[in-house]
C-alpha cells in the first residue's frame, strides 16, 4: 500500500488521514500542533518534524490548509524555504483538499507540472461528520491523469468524488456550492424562525418543508433550530461542524469569482453580508447554522 503524507490536521484533517491509515495506507503526518500529530500517531501514523520532511519519499501528498496563501508558500519555493514541489520524490501525486482560490490552485498546478508531477486540487463537502465516517464528497480539478492516480486514497476518505475539469475547476465548483449552501442556510432560518414566531413548533414545520417544495439539505442533514435534529451543532450549542470564519471566507471567494467573470449573484453577497455581521458579533468560531440565533434574536429585541 502507498505512503501518503498528510500536511495540515485540523477538524477536517485529522479525521481524513485516520481514514486513511484504517484503510491501510502508511501515513506521515506534520501540523503545526503537535497534539493533532499525538492523535494521529496513537493511531498508527508516523510523524514528521516538517512538513517537507513528512513529504519526502511518500507516493502521495495531501494537504488540508486553511487559504491559498499558505497552499502557495508550501508547495511552491519562495526566498525562505523550499517547496513541497523540490523535495518530492519524481512520480509523487500532489493533492490539496484545502478550500482556496482557483489562481492559487492552477498556480501550484502549473508549478508542479514545471517540474513534471501531477497536482490536483480536491476540495471537500460533507462537514466534519462526514470526514470522520469517510463519505466526504470530493470535488477535483486536475488532469485525466491525476484523477485516476487519486482514486484509491480518495475512496478511503470519502463517498462520492467528481472531476470538475482542469486545474483550479474542483475550486470553482466547492465555492459555487457553499454559496448555495449559504444562501439555503439562511433561507431555512428564516422561514423556521417566522413559523416559529406563529407558534408553530419547529420539529413539526421541519417535518412539513422537507417532504414539500421548500425541502432542502439543511432540513434533512442540518437543521439550524436547536433540539429539532440530533447529532448536529445546532443541539449543542453551535458548536463543532463547519465554523463561521470558514464560511465567510468561501463566501468571500465566491464573491471575488463572481468578480472575476461578470457573474450576478445577489444572494450571495447578501449571505456574506449577514455572515460577516455575525463573525463580528462573536460567533466566527461557531457553526455557520448559527447564524439561526440572527433571527431569533431580531424577533426577542422587537418584542
């Protein structure tokens, strides 16, 4: 089985590269947190003191970092350090499952392709539960070539995963859904909140909007109303799941594609606005189903 190293073990990471080594690949692990690699190291994974170093000699690179700068400075050489992409072994697959720029990934692609290695960029959907149960959606920009190569370790981490295109198309294609997801996110809020505001009780509106026309993932998978639904943040508290911070950032970078090719997207520059205004209230580090408690608490100031 193929050695994979795993850079970056956050919420989404640490669960994705436990997938891996119960899939039976050896995985080397670096992150900044030494406790993250602690976790994974109980489980079997090796350890690295760099990320370069948990990059060298492994079959496949992925990586899971927080924006495109730092997917930049860590594959591609700069003035202070050296680049995954120069210490790789020849025939080493690069995948990064950050959540990023589209430039940033064809950037890194066009690096790697100099210097003749395979990258794709294969961002996820599926939350934090479906990292830890391993059916993440994975959605891939790449060549012919390196999507095939990425198959297996892929599978071990997720359920379903598409090849968008080229370099930088999964980017364009997760940034496209989690503005949708957004835009639902707050759509369901509201509507449960105003049936909320009419005595209706949540659980039996829930019930009614996902078997009618107004049914949609936030429904089924992630009711925002508390104690509706069991097993998500919104029963505890906001927290875990997907945080606030992260959303703003995807929303943001919709925002800048839909900049860069003339696109009209009103409700999503609307659901960025309300999500930045809830970051600054405090609730950046929360689940973005928080933004629920923007209309619940609109409705207690009025009365």
């Amino acid at each position: 089985m193929s050695t994979v190293a795993f850079i970056g073990l956050g919420n989404m990471g640490g669960p994705m590269a436990l997938n891996l080594i119960k899939a039976g690949f050896t995985v080397k692990v670096f992150d900044l947190v030494p406790a993250a690699m602690q976790t994974l190291a109980e489980q079997g994974a090796l350890t690295a003191t760099s990320a370069c170093g948990a990059a060298a000699g492994a079959d496949i690179v992925v990586t899971m970092l927080p924006a495109g700068k730092h997917v930049r400075s860590l594959y591609v050489t700069d003035d202070t350090s050296k680049g995954l992409i120069d210490v790789v072994a020849p025939g080493t697959l690069l995948i990064d499952c950050s959540t990023i720029d589209a430039d940033s990934a064809r950037f890194v692609a066009q690096h790697a392709a100099n210097k003749g290695l395979e990258f794709i960029d294969a961002p996820v959907s599926g939350g934090t539960a479906g990292a830890a149960a391993g059916t993440l959606t994975f959605i891939c920009g790449g060549s012919d070539t390196a999507f095939e190569q990425a198959q297996d370790a892929l599978n071990a981490m997720g359920g379903n995963i598409f090849h968008a295109g080229g370099p930088g198309a999964g980017q364009v294609a997760k940034i496209c859904n989690n503005m949708l997801l957004s835009v639902l996110m707050v759509a369901t809020s509201e509507s449960l909140q105003m049936g909320i505001d009419h005595g209706l009780d949540p659980k039996v509106l829930s019930e009614i909007m996902k078997v009618s026309s107004g049914g949609n993932w936030t429904l089924d998978k992630y009711n925002p109303c508390p104690d509706v639904m069991e097993s998500v943040p919104s029963s505890n508290d906001y927290q875990g799941g997907f945080m606030v911070d992260l959303m703003v950032k995807d929303l943001g970078l919709s925002q800048e594609a839909a900049l860069l090719s003339n696109s009209s997207t009103p409700m999503g520059a609307l659901a960025r606005s309300l999500y930045v205004n809830h970051a600054k209230q405090g609730n950046g580090k929360r689940d973005f189903s928080s933004i629920f408690e923007q209309f619940a608490q609109s409705e207690q100031i009025k009365k």
